[in-house]
C-alpha cells in the first residue's frame, strides 16, 4: 500500500503544476529563472519551469500526502524532490541545445522520480524495494498517460 501511495504521491508532485497551468492559464505564470540566460547563452532553465507550478506543486502534494494519512512533511518532501528533479533535468536539456517541452526519454521521467524516492527513503526510512518500485511505477505511469493528456488537449506536447 505504500508503495501505491508513493507512487500516487509522485504522479500528484509532476501533475499538478500541468493540471493548474491547464486552469488558470497564464495567470501568475512566472519563470522561475526569470528568462536568465546561462554562459552558453540558452535559457537557465526555460519559460516552462514557472513559480506557479512549483507551489502548486508542494501545496497540492502536501495536501494529498496528509489526506493519505503519510503526513504533509512526506507531500514536502516528495514535491521538493520532484520538482528539483524537473528543474535539474530541465537545465541539462537547456545545456544539450534542447528547447523547452522536447523529449528526452529518461531525462524526463527519472530526476524527478528518483530525487525524491531517495529522500523520502532517508527521511522516512522506507524500504528500497518501495522506493524503487513506486519510481517504476511513475515512470511507467507518466509514459502512458503522458500520450492520452495530449490528445485530450491537455498537454502542449505528446510527453
């Protein structure tokens, strides 16, 4: 079961910023690295990554980690991580010469599945098998559904 809770934990951590982008438009969409350029003269990290969707990210994480009785700290912990994750991930494909949105099989899914596995792992002292089955299961998850969001119009990308 807490394997599933986790794995949940992370699904809500990666989607929510995409399902309040989809509410609210461009509302309070603010980059986070506020169009900075890096040395290489790319985007720090690209007009995707937004303020919005960090908060609402740790807030709705946080909100479903309590309601699932794991207490809103593990919401933190695992929305902290996955967003630092899609951040990291987010710099090297700026790096590559990638545009904001492209695919990178991998890249997108395991920084933000795996950061927080690992500290919820440390913090909370949860088995490697959950860790690492709840990683696979978003994984899995975000491969699958990432397809369907963008033919329900969902998604600006197929990803």
């Amino acid at each position: 079961m807490l394997t599933i809770q986790i794995a949940l934990l992370l699904i809500v951590a990666n989607g929510s910023p995409l399902l309040v982008g989809n509410l609210l438009g461009r509302i309070a969409d603010r980059p986070i690295d506020a169009d900075l350029c890096f040395v290489d003269g790319q985007p720090l990290l690209g007009a995707t990554k937004t303020w919005r969707g960090l908060l609402s990210s740790l807030l709705l994480t946080s909100l479903c980690a309590w309601l699932l009785g794991l207490g809103w700290l593990a919401g933190l912990v695992v929305a902290g991580g996955a967003m630092l994750g899609d951040l990291i991930s987010s710099f090297i494909k700026r790096r590559l010469g990638m545009a904001s949105s492209t695919k990178a099989i991998g890249l997108d899914q395991l920084p933000e599945a795996l950061i927080p596995a690992l500290l919820v792992h440390f913090f909370f002292h949860y088995s490697w098998s959950t860790v690492i089955i709840a990683t696979g299961v978003f994984v899995i998850a975000d491969m699958l559904v990432s397809p369907l969001l963008f033919r329900w119009g969902l998604r600006r990308e197929p990803h």
